[in-house]
C-alpha cells in the first residue's frame, strides 16, 4: 500500500511541476482586420461624437476675435479647437492599427467632409492672424495643427497687445 501511496504522490507532483514550469503559450494579439468595413460595432457613437467636436471647434472659429486673445474667451477658444484636433489625431491613429487599411481609408473619409475643410480653412486663417500657434495646443492635438497650419505664415499678431 505505501508503494501505492508513493507512486500517485509521485504523479501529483510530476502534474504539478509540469504546470507550473512548463512554457506559456503566447498570448494571441489582436491583429488588425484585414477585410471589412474599417470600423466597429458601436461606430454610430463614434460619428456622433465626430459631429459633436465638429460643431464646438466652430462655435469656437465663430465666436468674436476680440474674445479670442485673453480670458475665459480664449481659454474656451483653444479648448475647443484642441478637442476637435485632438479627437481627429487620435481616430486618425488608431483605426489603421484596429482596423487596418480599410479603416484608414474609413477614417479619412470621415474627417474630410466640407465642414472639416472649413474648420481647416478657420484655423489657418486665425493661425496668420495671430489668434493661435500649434503650442498652445496639447501634443496630440499639436501634430495635427501643424498639418494643418504648415504653409500658413503669421502675418499679423492681433493678440500682441
């Protein structure tokens, strides 16, 4: 009986060894979808909130120039033109990586649409006139802006004084 005893205790400890020391299985990454649409599920959230930061970034381009320089005007200002570029930068970045090339294909038609050529056409005109530079703006946003305000040239400084 102890043999017996010895033999399944040897067992136990061989199973539990083997666990413990054998290798991991990687672990499966997501890779991109190769096929498909270029987006998920929930993307109608996503269109939504494009259409959200879209309408702010121009109640911002809207709003008076003078309020644009100090204060709370130019805080709201930058705020909501950064949000804006900041949401743009971060889609434009992370659905190739999910989606692959359908979703930068997806993507960029998403935020070339008319009003988007305006909000471009705003920025760079209150970038000449001195009402912004891409430092004021977080490092996400600030890569977008400069893409966006990269021929312009400040022609003059309305918040200089």
């Amino acid at each position: 009986m102890n043999r017996a005893w010895f033999i399944v205790w040897a067992l136990v400890v061989y199973q539990v060894a083997a666990w413990a020391f054998a290798p991991q299985k990687a672990a499966q990454q997501a890779s991109p979808i190769i096929d498909g649409p270029g987006y998920g599920s929930n993307e109608a959230i996503f269109v939504d909130g494009r259409a959200s930061s879209r309408r702010s970034a121009a109640l911002a381009l809207e709003r008076p120039y003078g309020s644009r320089c100090a204060g709370e005007g130019r805080k709201q200002f930058i705020s909501s033109l950064g949000g804006y570029y900041y949401r743009r930068q971060t889609d434009t970045e992370h659905y190739p990586t999910i989606y692959g090339k359908p979703g930068a294909d997806y993507i960029a038609r998403q935020w070339s649409t008319g009003e988007d050529k305006r909000i471009e056409r705003l920025t760079q005109e209150a970038y000449a006139q001195g009402y912004l530079a891409p430092s004021d703006f977080d490092a996400v946003a600030r890569r977008t802006v400069e893409a966006v305000v990269r021929n312009e040239r400040v022609t003059v400084r309305s918040c200089a004084s």
